[in-house]
C-alpha cells in the first residue's frame, strides 16, 4: 500500500468544522482540479472506457474512488467506473467495511479473494518486508481480473508524493532516473495503468480523508514492516519540506520537464551528431577510443589511438 510519510500518522481531524469546511470546497476544489488536469495531460480516460478503480480501504484508494465519482458527473465523456478490492484474506481485515461503504454510495464494485497473505508469509522468511512479493501477486491478481471483465483502464491511488519516492529510490539504489509513470502500459501489454492523483499531494490527501471521514482500513493488518530504504526516502522528504516548503511539488514538476540534452543518456540524444563532420562517431572510431581507454599496452601514451593488433 502506498505511503512516503509513514512517521506521521494522520491525525483524525475530521471533528475540527474548519477542516471539515475546507475538506468540502476549497481543498475538494484544488483536488479535483488536479485530478482533471493530470486525467487531462496523459489522455488517462475516453469515451466508453471501463475503469476498474482499484480500492484497498486505505486513505489514497478512498480519495481515488471520490474524485472520479465526482469528476464522472462533469466529464466531457462518459465512462464507467467499477471499485474493486482485493481481499488477500489478512488477519482482522475487516471484510464488511468495503461492501457497506460502496453499498451506500451506490457504486458498483467486485470484490475478489485472493489469499495472498498465507503466500507470502510462508514464502518470505521471517523478519523481511513482505511488500514487494505482496505487491506482484495483487498486481497480478488485479491484472487478471481486469482481463476477465473487460476493464479497459486499472485505476491505482498512487499520489504525487509516492513518484517522488520512487524517483529517489531508483536514483539512489538502482543508479537509474526512472519514476512512477502517471499512465502505463503493463509489461504485457494488456492492460492500461492510470494513476488520476499524479499531481495530488499525499499530504492533501490526508486532510481530505480526514474530512471526508472515510472509513479507513489500517495498511498494517499483514504485520508487515516497511522497507528501510523507502522509509528513509520518506524521511528525507519530511524533512527536506519541513525546510524547504514546496520542495517536493519542484521536484514533481521537474519529472515532466526532463531535458535530454541536459543528461547524459545518448539513447535518448544523438550526442555524436552534434558539431562533427569527420569520422569520430563511426562505430570504428568509437571503437578505437573505448580500447584506448580499456587497456592501455605498458609503453601507452595517453590521448594516443592504441595500435590495431
Ligand atoms: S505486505 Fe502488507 S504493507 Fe506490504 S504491500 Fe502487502 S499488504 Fe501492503
């Protein structure tokens, strides 16, 4: 379940009329805004798509399902839009929250069970984060459901605040700038990703459930701890806007202003094409340069060609 501020838990402030006041227009207001601008710029929904809103009960999913509730009576287009949960039969789920709340909202919804849970606690030994094999079988099991019932869009509440993480993660320990795409296709190529609260901040999304008062489902029922490394990814950036106000929104923006020819990718830019006419960026001359530098003979000079064998 996504979440880059686990050290502060979200404080229940639903009682406090001003909350509540600001949850119901002005921050309802810039959230939908939002979710339409983002819904907007990736062509995340058409005319006649079925989108299966993937809902786990935890504060993301909630406001995910709420902003296209409210977004699909207004849309240019319609489409139709499906809650679906995954019971991966974890200790003390409490089964009934899910089908009670979208039974009063009127809104269709499945609900699959998947033990997962006995899956992954038997195949992860003790004391590791279960996360990552938790999270590959839900997809899956999402994925499959989808293609069972002919949902052209899977729908997941991943926020602005969780693609930054994910920026970080891979930067500092994959050595690759890669993020959590706004729109996806699955690496099968079945099935279009669509993450609507792209732009929305996690912390926006805290004082709107809140104000909502939706009824939250803990994402610690499996027991499990989470992962070190993005915990202290989340830290960092606790800390970074506690200094630093709007630091993160920066960085979201940053994500959709790349510049290749700023990087150093030469599969995204022709390098060699730029400001030579001679042979230097022939496969051969490259060639002769990497050898150069890869194993230079004892009497080797540096900046001389090595001598062909
Ligand atoms: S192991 Fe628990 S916390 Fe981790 S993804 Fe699965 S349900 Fe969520």
């Amino acid at each position: 379940m996504s979440s880059v501020l686990p050290l502060s838990a979200p404080v229940p402030r639903a009682r406090d009329p001003r909350v509540v006041e600001r949850g119901q227009h002005k921050l309802g207001k810039r959230l939908r805004r939002q979710v339409g601008q983002a819904i907007a710029d990736f062509g995340m929904i058409e005319a006649g798509d079925k989108v299966m809103v993937c809902l786990s009960g935890g504060k993301d999913s909630y406001t995910l399902l709420d902003m296209l509730l409210q977004l699909q009576k207004k849309a240019p287009v319609p489409f139709e839009l499906v809650a679906v949960n995954l019971d991966q039969k974890q200790p003390g789920f409490p089964e009934h929250v899910l089908p009670d709340y979208l039974t009063a909202l009127g809104v269709p919804f499945q609900i699959i069970e998947q033990d997962t849970y006995s899956v992954v606690s038997r195949l992860i030994p003790e004391g590791k984060t279960l996360c990552s094999l938790c999270s590959r079988m839900r997809r899956g099991a999402l994925y499959n459901h989808a293609a069972h019932h002919g949902f052209t869009k899977i729908a997941l509440g991943h926020h602005r605040d969780d693609r930054v993480a994910t920026f970080f993660m891979n930067l500092f320990h994959h050595a690759k700038v890669s993020s959590m795409p706004p729109k996806l296709l699955s690496d099968d190529g079945k099935h279009v990703v669509i993450r609507p609260l792209a732009y929305v901040s996690e912390s926006d999304i805290v004082d709107y459930a809140a104000a909502r008062n939706f009824p939250i489902i803990p994402c610690n029922l499996c027991g499990s701890q989470e992962n070190l490394q993005r915990r202290q990814v989340g830290l960092m950036m606790q800390q970074w806007e506690a200094q630093h106000p709007g630091r993160i929104e920066q960085i979201s923006r940053a994500l959709g202003n790349i510049q290749p020819s700023q990087m150093a990718d030469a599969t995204l830019f022709d390098f060699m094409a730029l400001g030579h006419a001679d042979d230097t960026s022939s496969p051969d001359a490259r060639l002769h340069w990497v050898e150069v530098e890869s194993d230079p003979p004892d009497d080797h000079q540096p900046g001389l060609r090595a001598p062909a064998p």
